[in-house]
C-alpha cells in the first residue's frame, strides 16, 4: 500500500480469500479473515478505495451448493510453464486458480500498475507472465519481502503456529542464509547448498523440508551450477503450518 501511494496515485486495495486456488484439503476454512482489521489498516494509509467482493460476485456462473464447487467458473487462464513445479507442483490447481481471480480483478479495477510482494516469489513470476502473454497494459510492481526482526517473512499463516512452532520458524531464514553464505564463499554446487540447507532445517525438531531449490530468477528451472542472481526457494512444515521463502544469491 505505501509503494502504491507513494507513486502519488489512487490506490485501490483487494480482499478477497479466493477458494479457486486453494486445494480440497487445504485450509480454505480457517484461513486468517481480519478485515476490521485490514479496513483500519487501509484507513490508515490513505488509500483510495477498498474491493471486498463475495464469491457470488467473482464467480457468477456457478451453481452448486457447495461453496468452493459453486465457485468453479466455466472459463480458466490456465497453469503457465513457470507455475509447473514447485508450489505448481505440490499444489495442483492452485495457480489456475491464482491467475483466474487475478485476471478478474485486473478486469474490475483496470489498474495502470499492480503490487506483488516477492515472499510468494512464483506467483509473482506467473502473474508477470501471465501479464504479458494476456497483454495487459499493467506494470507488475515487485514488493520486497516484508520481515519480522528476527528475519521471519511475514504471511498470514504464522497466526497458525504455537509460541514454540514461532520460535523454530526462522529456520526458514537460517537456510537460506546458509545457502547465501556458501555461494558468497565460493560453493556453486547445487546439491551441496542444498545438502547445507536441508541440514539447517533438520536443527528445528518442529520442522519437515518439503523442497530448497535454486532456479533461474525468471523460469524457475533448477541450476546444477549455481549463478549470481539465482533464486533459492524453501518450502517446509513447522508443525502442521507449511510456509514459503525465498532469497536471491
């Protein structure tokens, strides 16, 4: 919000918890809803106008009962190369979900530029991607990943974890720092910056790594040797909470 306003424009934020891109066993339900909340925070920082729209109203050509079937439109954007693997592939649907409901609201608002931040660092490439097959006169405006001080990315997902799972969170951070560190020393081996990231995680007895990768920053296929520039991306479970990083080398 304040990237947007400070470009001196009208701001117009979205919120919208959209079903279409969440799994049949992910936490659509119990996904974090604070819009007094996020009406006073907005408030706050002066932004223009607020677009809080129901299903009824993104996804009027469904017609089941069931709520995340009743939002099943009849017309997709389908998965793009970039959103093939990785989150793509580990959360099957959920980027042709992404891209339907950023294409609608693309359509609504008519923005000149939109704001992504690049915690979610994949969806933002698919939604640069998706700008320029689809020919949208938008600028897709990165956001820098926002931290709490201990390093941790902000996400709405970190209201899910105890007081020990926050603790042992920031091991997503120290991996990605471990592999930095390694690639700063010298280490181009992608399986040994890897290997050095896994081991980080394993120190937090809460946590599971579910992928740490390094990839082109643009199509996100893996690097054997590793380059300035590339992206190292994490996935992991603390608890029962699974959270996203990333950092670029």
């Amino acid at each position: 919000m304040r990237l947007a306003r400070g470009s001196d424009a009208a701001v117009v934020v979205s919120i919208y918890v959209n079903p279409t891109q969440f799994g049949p066993k992910e936490d659509f339900t119990k996904y974090p809803r604070t819009l007094e909340t996020d009406y006073r925070i907005c408030e706050r920082e002066g932004v223009s106008a607020v677009f809080v729209p129901t299903d009824d109203e993104m996804y009027p050509s469904g017609l089941s009962a069931a709520p995340r079937a009743r939002c099943a439109p009849s017309t997709w954007v389908d998965e793009l190369q970039v959103a093939k693997r990785l989150e793509g592939e580990r959360r099957p649907g959920h980027f042709r979900g992404v891209c339907t409901v950023v294409a609608k609201l693309f359509n609504i608002v008519q923005p000149d530029r939109a704001c992504f931040g690049q915690k979610d660092y994949q969806q933002l490439k698919v939604i640069q991607r998706m700008v320029r097959d689809l020919c949208y006169p938008i600028k897709i405006v990165p956001v820098p990943t926002v931290r709490e001080t201990d390093g941790l990315a902000m996400s709405s997902r970190n209201s899910y974890l105890s007081e020990s799972e926050r603790a042992q969170a920031i091991v997503l951070w120290k991996a990605l720092n471990t592999a930095h560190d390694l690639f700063a020393g010298g280490e181009r081996d992608a399986k040994r910056l890897q290997a050095a990231m896994a081991k980080t995680v394993a120190t937090a007895p809460a946590a599971r790594l579910d992928y740490a990768e390094i990839t082109d920053p643009e199509t996100l296929e893996p690097h054997q040797e590793v380059k300035r520039g590339d992206v190292v991306l994490i996935a992991a479970f603390i608890g029962k909470t699974r959270l996203i990083d990333n950092l670029a080398l």
